[in-house]
C-alpha cells in the first residue's frame, strides 16, 4: 500500500503543473486535445483564490481529469489553520514545501517540515495547521468523486 501511495505522490508531482485552470471545458481523453498549452500551468498570483487565512492555487482542478485527481498548493498564515480536523471520503495527501505543519490524524498530533508528506486514510479525522510564526505552504493531492451527468 505505501509503495502504491509513494509512485501515486511521484506521478501526480510529476504532473502537478498540468493543469487547465484557465479553460472553461477540459478536452475529451484519447482526443488529441491535450496540448502543451493546456498541459502546463505555472503558478500565477493574480489568479490564486484568498482564503481567510492565506491563499490556494490550483494546479489540477477537480475538472480537468477525468478521474477527479486534483493538485492544490495551500498557503497558510502563521499559526492558523485553514479549516478544524474533518473526515470525507477519499484519500488525501499533504506534500510541505514550506514552513512548518501540524499533522493530526485520529487523535495524534505531530509536526514536520519541508519535503514530508502526511497521508489522510478515507474517513480518517484528519487536518494541518501551520505550526510556526512563518508561512506554511504545502500541496493538496486528492481525487474527488465525479457526479454522474
């Protein structure tokens, strides 16, 4: 299982800049339309989403896979949290580019810096909060379900 999550954190890094944030309809798969145009996403200020504790920036959005994969850089003042420890269905990974966080996973808090990811089994009460007086920056890997049309 963790050799599984390993090449699935691996893939989707790989990925994480192929996203179509600035495209009102992704292409269809095996179209051909998936171009180095929309294949690529470099990292935008202007187009980040305010949270009311720092930013978020989509690399892949639940839209543009047809899995739901998704790629989200988080920013987090210093200190807060984005949101209480929560469950859902579905596996997530945070990825810390930067700061320092605080892990909580079913009743147990550590931390870690830089280069650690913290896996989020489904249902699993989880959350991140940034644990220092600096910014904390860290990925959101997750698939989200596709609601049948």
């Amino acid at each position: 299982m963790r050799n599984k999550l390993f090449l699935i954190l691996l893939s989707t890094l790989f990925v994480m800049n192929t996203s179509a944030q600035d495209l009102a309809k992704k292409p269809a798969p095996g179209t051909g339309k998936y171009t180095i145009g929309n294949c690529i996403n470099k990292f935008d200020m202007d187009k980040t989403v305010k949270t009311s504790v720092g930013y978020q920036y989509w690399f892949i959005d639940q839209n543009f896979l047809e899995d739901g994969q998704t790629v989200k850089m988080s920013v987090v003042g210093p200190n807060q949290a984005s949101h209480a420890p929560h469950k859902h269905a579905g596996d997530e990974i945070f990825y810390v580019l930067e700061g320092t966080a605080r892990f909580y996973l079913d009743g147990q808090t550590t931390t870690g810096g830089a280069n650690t990811t913290f896996y989020c089994p489904e249902n699993s009460e989880h959350g991140i909060s940034n644990a220092s007086d600096k910014e904390l920056k860290y990925l959101v890997i997750r698939k989200y379900t596709k609601e049948a049309k």
